[in-house]
C-alpha cells in the first residue's frame, strides 16, 4: 500500500461474523441525492459499502428491516413524516443523528441532518463505525462542530513551492486550472469532509497581491467549485499592499476612503467568482510583510477595514497575532499579547485575531499563548502547524495529536479553573457568534500526502480536534490506526504505543525542560543552539552562559508570566511550582541546581537528551515487531524513517549537550554512551545531514 487513500482504505472486513451483521444491517438503502452534496455522500457510502462489505448500493425507495434511511426532512419524505424530524431540524447546520429507529415498524438505522453538508458528515461517521468495527446496533449518536470554522492555512506559493513543506509541491495544479481539474482535489476534499475540515486557505500567509488578480480568482474559483460538495469553502490570503501593487492607489492606508472601496470592489469581484468565498487570512507587519503599522495604523484598523468589505456576503478576517519586535533587548514570548491585548474590543464582529498556539513559534513544546483567555471581546481562533516545521520535518515520526491536545486542555483560568483554551475557543460562538481554528498543513503531492505515513495522523488528529478539541490523543490515535492499519488489538496496541510517546521523545531529543528555538536557523531541523549572528541569536532564547541556562521571565526578570492569569501566573513565577517541562522557558536556572528529581540540572538536561533517543529506539523496536502484520511497503517506509531519526535524535543529543558542556563544564556522566564527535564537527554538518561522517571531521 502506498498510503494514498488514508484512512479511507475500505477494505474488506475481516471477521466473518462481524461482516455478516454489518451486511445485515444494511439489506437496503433508502437515500434520494438530488443535491451534489448529497450526491458526494452516496458516492462515498457506495464506495465504503462495497468495499467493507462487497454490497452495491442498489437504490431502493422501499424500507425495509435491516435498511438504511439517509437523508434530510427537504430530501426525504419518509424523514420529514418520521417523529424525528423535530429534531432534526433543530440541529447545528453541520450536524446529524445516527440512530437505530423504528418506522413503519420495521427497525432501521437513520442517518439524517438539517442540510446536505450535515449527511454527508453523518455518511463518513456511519462507514468510519464500521471502520473501526464497531457495533451497528442500538446506535444512539448525535454530533455537533463545537468548532465552527474548522481551516486550513496553506502555505502554498503561486510558482507551486510550499513554504515549510516536506511532502512535495503544492497540490493545486495553477498552470493547468481551471480547465482540468484533478480528480486529486476531489479526494482531499473527501479526506477533509471525513473529518470535518470545512475551510482551505489556498495561499501563503507570506501573500503575494497577485492571487487576487482575475486570473487567479478564476483558478481559486474552480478549485472552490471542486471542493463544494464536500462542504470545504475557499479563503485567501490578502497581501496588504495589494492596493498599491495590483491596484495602482497609492497608498494602502487602511483609513483612506480609496482603499476601502479598493477591498469593497475587490470582495464583490470575488463573490462573483466564488459565491461562498470564506474570506481573508492576513500576516500584517509580521516578518516584513507590509500592514496597517506603515501608515500609523492599528491592527484593527486593518482589520476592520477588509471585514467591512467582506460583511456583505458573510465573509470573515482571519487576522493573525504572530508579530514579534526582532530588536534584541526585548523579550520576543511577549511581543503577541503585548500588541494585541490593548486592542481587544476594537475589532469588528467578523473578525477573528488568530495566536499561535504559543507565544513563540511552533516549538517542540510551549505553553499556550497568553492570549488565550485574555481576549473576551474579541473572537480568537488558534493556529496551530501540522507539517512538522521544527519536528523533524516529515523524516520524524511524531504524533501531534499529543501537542495539539495539551494546548487545548491547558487550562487559562480566565473565568475560574477549567477555563481550558478549548472552552475559550468555544465560547465565542456563545459571545461573538463565530468560532474557529486554523492547521497550517502538512499536505503535498507525495503520494502518501504527508511524506512520512504518520503525518497523516496529524492532519486527521487535526481535524477531529477542530470539530471536537476535546477529544483525547488516545481516542484518535486509536480511530486512525484502526482505518490505517488495522482492527487487531495485537497491532493496535503497538503502535499506538509508539505514537503516544513520540512527541515526549521528540522534545527529550530537542528541547527537554522549556528549551526552545535552537534548532538550525535556516532550515529549522537539527541543532543549532550556537548561531549567533548580529541579526538573529539563539543566545536570545537558552542564554547559555558559565552561570547557567535559560530565561528569566518572572516577575523580576521579563514578566512574561505576569500575562497568565492567577493562579496560573503564581505557579510558573516560583521555580518550585513551575512545571518542569516549563522550567527553562521561565526560569534561569544554575547548572548544579537541584531538581525536584535530586539530580542538577546539567544531569537532568543530559537525562532528557540521552531519554529521548532512547524512546526512538524504542519505538524502532515496537515497529519491527510488526513486520509480519504491516504490508511491506508501509512498514519499510516507516522502518527506514525511524532509522534516519535515531541517527538525527543523536545529533541533536550530542549537538546540543556538547554545546551547553562548554558552559557548565560538566562530565557527560559515564554510564552514557558518549559523544563520537566533537563538538566542530556537529557545527559543520550541513543540511540535509550528510552521513559521510569523515567530510567533517
Ligand atoms: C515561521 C516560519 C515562516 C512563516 C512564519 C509565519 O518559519 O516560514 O512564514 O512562521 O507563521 O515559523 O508567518
């Protein structure tokens, strides 16, 4: 197997007795499609029944016991004269029911929603149970999105590149739409439906103003009409400037009267093109791109200005709040809050400010930005990043499903304990009347998608969480390797193993205890914790120095901490309460001080590195376990993968405790295997890492 189909393989069940009650179960199918979208949805059930159960979706317009009802009340005469039509009709627009009824006493089984969109979610959830083997009986389901903007931010560049992609070029065939559109587009839009993923951001947040000039707009156009059926709506990045560049005025003051009707015509131009355009995702006075700042403005300001000319049509701004001074006195971890939170309030109703998930940069590990819960009058999504920019690009095997799900279970104590970032994401349906959440994607024209199989449980463990965040990393990695790989406990249990310890094992090998940002400064995979350049040094993120390590961000240092809230705050100001794993990221620490573990921190910090190479190891030994019970193909992509980041966990251990040694100037204690290199040559080696070990010596 290739990995192509995801996990929306539908093979054959296996157990017989288990596929003889699922073809019991579905003696008839009663499903009237008369929309596209519910075209989609038929279209798929065929596809799954046939290929889980060997049954052709024969049209039926009789029930019978045994059969299946799918459709709305508008589609279905039957389920707008059923007692659940009340119901149904009272639910989200994107939700549905599953549920084994009686009508017309015969018992069936009824997938049924408000809108099309809503069946077509309650088709992939009804094969997904089967899937996953689980019983067809006595089923009693109801699901709602708690999230109801659920996105992906592309980073896609117009030459077909993708910025911090690892899984080839840009799935979007610019040159050749909109004429020929790829059946490719169909299936990821398939692949997002089945988990819920509603919203493609096309383009680069780094933008260029030319995607909104017409012959671009006819090409997003065909790629949202591809993709419609599968209830996935098209956004835009909108470069600032583009007024100026595309649009001859010139300025792109966002208070100058020409400007705005500059956004105004060219969201009715889009509209035109796109009648369910999403709207705008914006990186203004970020990293260089132009912004509202230029001309004296706020980010409101510039805010405002697009949500105005995208109101009509019930268009959104996505704005984000990744904006850091790069001057190197100032502490970066609160540059985000410190802009944004004195504008909270300021911002129109159909915008949402979009934080990272922490104030950083996609790190190994962060805390959650301090944003969240301190922004009550102004909609927050989170961003969070699935292609693995500063884990081990898509040569590491690291499920994120653990990282997404610490985020959103941290808990802000904006209204009390149990204000979980999760909650504050929700709530602003309750207060704003939107809600959502943005994945920068780790997709590409691989023909596994990802580049590394398991990256494919990243973008599956996203979008679950996006239409519920509270679901568990258990829960998800269990569901993906039961459509992946298999129902058997014996392969289950293995490999979820190895992904739930994968991302501890990654920050162990990379940045234990709170370290951050000293991976390489271009290419963001493997150590660099020694640049040092008048521009950028990682000096600004460890401080590494004979005295110690870390930053002190308390309340007499930075007071970083002094944007949580209580008790939260308290807890990472005193270095005893401090979580470990946040210890450095708060707190300059002594090499020999004590730990809570009775070693000092230099032996702590060797204890992590040399741990999380251990775990790749270990995880190594869990995969080739399965060689028997995993298609060749697959388990040698993945067996050859772990090797490649045991060799790269090392080098990270070895690079960064040769690094920090030359401050504490401690031993490496001898029960470890110890560096082979010294420290120059983990200095030379060049990316990608070149194994021809003498070049550098
Ligand atoms: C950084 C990436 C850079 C992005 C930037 C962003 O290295 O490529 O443009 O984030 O999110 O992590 O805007």
């Amino acid at each position: 197997e290739d990995g192509y189909e995801l996990w929306l393989r539908y093979h054959k069940i296996e157990n017989p007795s288990l596929l003889q009650k699922y073809q019991s179960r579905n003696k008839g199918v009663v499903f009237t499609a008369n929309s596209d979208r519910l075209k989609a949805a038929k279209k798929e059930l065929a596809l799954g029944l046939k290929g889980l159960l060997d049954i052709d979706l024969a049209d039926s317009q009789n029930l019978t016991s045994g059969g299946v009802l799918i459709g709305t009340p508008e589609s279905s005469g039957l389920i707008a004269q059923s007692g659940y039509a009340k119901e149904i009709n009272g639910l989200d627009p994107e939700g549905y029911i599953i549920r084994t009824v009686n009508i017309d006493g015969k018992q069936i089984t009824l997938v049924a929603a408000k809108t099309d969109i809503g069946v077509l979610y309650g088709v992939f959830h009804y094969l997904r149970l089967m899937q996953t083997n689980q019983s067809l009986d006595k089923l009693a389901i109801t699901e709602e999105p708690k999230l109801q903007l659920r996105v992906l931010d592309h980073w896609d560049n117009l030459n077909g590149t993708i910025e911090r992609g690892y899984a080839g070029y840009t799935l979007w065939d610019w040159a050749r739409l909109p004429n020929y559109k790829s059946p490719r587009y169909t299936d990821y839009a398939r692949a997002n439906a089945s988990i819920g993923i509603n919203g493609a951001v096309l383009n680069n947040v780094n933008a260029n103003a030319k995607s909104l000039r017409v012959e671009w707009l006819i090409k997003a156009a065909a790629l949202a009409d591809a993709f419609r059926p599968y209830g996935i709506r098209v956004y835009l990045t909108a470069r600032f400037s583009a007024p100026k560049e595309i649009g001859g005025l010139p300025t792109a003051d966002p208070l100058d009267p020409q400007v705005r009707q500059w956004w105004k015509d060219k969201a009715k131009e889009i509209y035109g093109y796109i009648p369910d355009f999403g709207g705008f995702l914006v990186k203004a006075n970020s990293e260089g791109q132009p912004g509202p700042q230029d001309y004296g403005r706020t980010h409101a300001d510039g805010a405002n200005m697009m949500a105005e000319a995208l109101e009509p049509y019930g268009g959104v701004v996505f704005w984000r709040a990744f904006v850091y001074q790069n001057e190197r006195h100032i502490d970066r971890v609160m540059n985000g809050y410190e802009e944004f939170k004195p504008l909270d309030g300021a911002f129109n109703k159909n915008v949402f400010v979009q934080p990272k998930n922490g104030p950083i940069d996609f790190q190994p590990r962060e805390p959650f930005h301090p944003l969240f819960g301190a922004m009550s009058k102004t909609a927050l999504a989170l961003e969070f990043q699935i292609t693995q920019e500063n884990l081990g690009h898509a040569g590491h095997l690291v499920y994120l499903g653990s990282l997404f799900e610490e985020t959103l279970q941290s808990d802000t104590y904006e209204n009390g304990k149990g204000s979980t970032v999760s909650k504050v994401l929700q709530n602003y349906k309750k207060t704003h009347g939107i809600s959502g959440i943005a994945g920068v994607p780790n997709t590409g024209t691989d023909l596994n998608w990802t580049g590394h199989l398991f990256g494919q449980a990243n973008w599956h463990a996203f979008g679950r969480l996006a239409w519920n965040p509270d679901m568990t990393s258990e829960e998800m990695s269990e569901e993906w390797i039961r459509m992946t790989f298999s129902n058997d406990k014996k392969i289950i249990d293995p490999i979820q193993k190895i992904m739930l310890m994968s991302r501890e094992a990654a920050v162990n090998y990379m940045t234990p205890l709170g370290l951050n940002h000293i991976m390489n400064y271009d290419t963001h995979n493997g150590p660099e914790p020694w640049h040092d350049d008048p521009v950028w040094s990682a000096f600004d993120y460890h401080k590494a120095s004979e005295s110690g390590v870390g930053v002190d961000r308390t309340r007499t240092g930075t007071n970083a901490v002094g944007q949580y809230h209580e008790p939260l705050s308290s807890q990472l100001n005193d270095v005893k309460t401090c979580p470990p794993q946040f210890l450095l990221w708060f707190h300059r620490m002594a090499w020999d001080y004590k730990m809570p573990s009775g070693n000092t921190l230099w032996n702590e910090l060797v204890a992590h590195y040399y741990l999380g190479v251990e775990e790749v190891r270990q995880m190594q030994t869990i995969w080739n376990s399965l060689e028997k019970d995993i298609d060749e193909e697959r388990f040698v992509h993945v067996k050859s993968l772990l090797e490649l980041q045991e060799k790269e966990a090392v080098w990270w251990r070895d690079g960064c405790l040769l690094f920090f040694q030359q401050y504490s100037q401690l031993p490496i204690p001898s029960k470890y295997e110890q560096p082979k290199h010294s420290l120059n040559y983990y200095k030379r080696i060049p990316y990608p890492y070149n194994w021809k070990e003498s070049q550098y010596k």
